[in-house]
C-alpha cells in the first residue's frame, strides 16, 4: 500500500467483522440450497477464507487492546 499505514477504530473493525459475519451466514444458508457438489465446494472454500479475514479482524482487535 505504498508504504502507509492503514489503522482502523474499534468502531471500524467491528463493522468489518459484523459484515464478514453476515457473509458467512448468507454462505452458509446458500449451502444448505444447493445441491451441486462443485459448487457447494466453492462455498465451502468462500466460507473459509471468510472465517480466516474475519479471524485477521479479531486478531486487530485484540493486538490493540480492542476487544468486542
């Protein structure tokens, strides 16, 4: 990011974390709709990576002493 610092407030990361998590339970309820394997293991994956940014967000938060 051409050598800036990005910060963000509490209030910020948990706004993040709180869409991240709406993402999550959208995916999951999609998955429960579908019945293809493939793409069910797209989702899979999404969801994954979803839980791992949201997991990097917490981890913000806690390296900070922002705790949710």
């Amino acid at each position: 990011m051409n050598g800036k610092t990005v910060s963000f407030t509490r209030d910020e990361l948990i706004m993040l974390s709180d869409g991240i998590l709406s993402m999550m339970e959208n995916t999951s309820k999609a998955m429960a709709l579908i019945k293809n394997s493939e793409a069910h293991e797209i989702l899979e994956k999404e969801l994954e990576r979803y839980c791992q940014l949201n997991n990097k967000i917490c981890d913000m938060m806690a390296a900070t002493g922002e705790r949710g």
